[in-house]
C-alpha cells in the first residue's frame, strides 16, 4: 500500500479522539495498582508485550505517514505499559524500587532506539516502493498485541470467567480508543488493512474481557446477594468453603504448584501431632518402667 497523502479532517479528529484515550487509557490502571499496591489479576506479561508492541507499531504507523495523532499513539502506548508494567516488579514481585526504576528506564531507552533504526532503515526503502520491511513489522504489531491479550484469559479461566484486578475504566477506554483509531482509518482516502487488523483484533480480545466478567455476574448474582445479606463479600464465601474442605462450584483453579504446595502443608500440619504423640508415648513408658526398676534394684 502506498503511503498516506493528504488526510481528510474527518481522520485526523477521529485519530485524535483515539490517540488521547490511548494516551490516558492506562492512567486509572496505573492509580489502581498504586492505591491498591498490588496488582493480582493483572498480568505483567500482558502490559511488557503490550509496551514491545509500541516498537513495531510505531514504525509502521510512522512509515505509512498516517495522520499525526495516529504516529504519537504508539509512543503514549508504549510508555504507559511500562509503567504499568513497572508496577507488577515493585507490588507483585516485590522488586526493590531503585531497580524498577532502572530497568524501566533501560527498556524505555532500547525500544526507543530500536524503533527509530526501524524508521530511518525502512521508510527509505518503503518511500521507494519497497513494502516488504513494513509489512513485517506491521505483522509483528499485530502479534504482539494479540499476544499481550491472551495473558488475561488465563487469569479468567483461573477464576472461572472472574476478572479481578484489571480496572474496567481503563479496559473501556482502550476499547473505545481502537474504535475511534479503527475509524480514522476507514474514512482516509484508502483503508490500511494491516492497520486495521490491529485494532480489530484489540476490540474482538477486549470485548472477550467483558463478556466472561458480565456472565460471571450473571451466574453468581444468588450467591453474591445472600453474602451481602449476611455482611459477607464473595471472597468470604468461597474461602469458608475452602478452609472447611466443601466443594465450591466458583472456586478458583489451582496450578500444580499451588497444589503440590497445598498438599505439603497438610502432610507438614498432619505429622507434627504424630511426633507430639510419639514423644508422649515414649514419655509414658519411660515412667512406666522406672518404678519397676527401682524395686528391681531394690529387691
């Protein structure tokens, strides 16, 4: 496809619109995450590719001359992720904050400087009729993209279509912030297809987002309201149920490691009464026999 010429007005306001909701769009994550100071449910894989997304996006959207707020996008993208990303190393891996710090700079200062090789290698060759590097790049966008969305799910399915610790105003405006980019391309004087796939491909994973929460409503709406009734949130039922051993139909998944660990803590909580036995027993027969001695010796 050929580069962008002149763009209609109608692509630049809607650029616009799409570019300040994916340059804010983070932003309640972020507050979230540091009000909260923790960031459970909320992947760090999810937000890193996300961020490496930004490298390639931003190329591609640079070297096909879209409109000005479609070319800024991915730069505001990419930085937000990171802090986000930053966030999960400092509340969920408990990484000192001098380190967080450090390296976010680090990865902020290498994707800045891969995309610009990117930019000044492969514009030239695309100003010239040469796609081919473009179009990988804008590929690799799109994988990336797709790919930071699949971390979520897992978190979903762990949790049974519960979405916990991802901030539905930022989902929302990340959604609405592909719809409007999605329509500044439709109406320039030709349709980026690769482009275009990106930002479909955020609304159809994030709408999946949406959806597995609202059905989660729906289906434990009886249970939530009897918990409320008695002063309880959700959390408290499904840990009574857990703490007495009673099968619980929402309870959360367990990876193989949370179970072999589970699993040794109640063989550790199960033999320490035993050894307390057995040292009671042995005390018993200890005082048991020494009379007996002592009339042995005596007699």
């Amino acid at each position: 496809m050929a580069p962008q010429g002149e763009i209609p007005v109608a692509a630049n306001v809607l650029g616009t619109i799409g570019t300040i909701l994916w340059c804010i769009q983070t932003v309640p994550q972020i507050w979230t995450n540091w009000r909260t100071k923790k960031t459970d449910g909320l992947p760090g894989s999810m937000m890193y590719l996300w961020a490496l997304c930004g490298v390639p996006f931003g190329a591609y959207n640079i070297g096909q001359r879209f409109n000005v707020p479609l070319q800024v996008q991915p730069q505001a993208f990419m930085g937000l992720c990171l802090v986000n990303w930053c966030q999960t190393l400092l509340y969920n891996s408990k990484w000192a904050l001098w380190k967080v710090i450090l390296i976010g700079l680090v990865n902020a200062a290498v994707f800045a400087g891969v995309e610009a090789a990117l930019i000044l290698t492969l514009q030239p060759l695309y100003d010239a009729g040469n796609g081919t590097g473009i179009l990988v790049v804008g590929i690799i966008a799109n994988i990336l993209l797709a790919m930071g969305l699949l971390p979520p799910y897992g978190e979903i399915w762990k949790r049974r279509g519960r979405v916990i610790g991802i901030n539905f105003v930022f989902l929302s405006m990340d959604w609405f912030g592909a719809f409007f980019s999605l329509m500044s391309l439709a109406v320039q004087n030709s349709f980026d297809v690769l482009g275009g796939v990106l930002y479909i491909v955020c609304i159809l994973l994030e709408s999946g987002i949406f959806i597995s929460h609202i059905v989660w409503l729906v289906r434990t709406r009886k249970i939530r309201k009897e918990a409320k009734a008695e002063g309880k949130t959700f959390d408290d039922i499904m840990a009574e149920h857990e703490d007495q051993g009673i099968p619980f139909k929402f309870a959360e998944r367990k990876s193989r490691k949370e179970i072999k660990e589970k699993q040794s803590d109640v063989e550790i909580g199960t033999s320490r009464p035993d050894e307390g036995s057995d040292d009671q027993t042995q005390q018993h027969s200890v005082v048991g026999t020494s009379p007996e001695g002592d009339l042995k010796d005596a007699s």
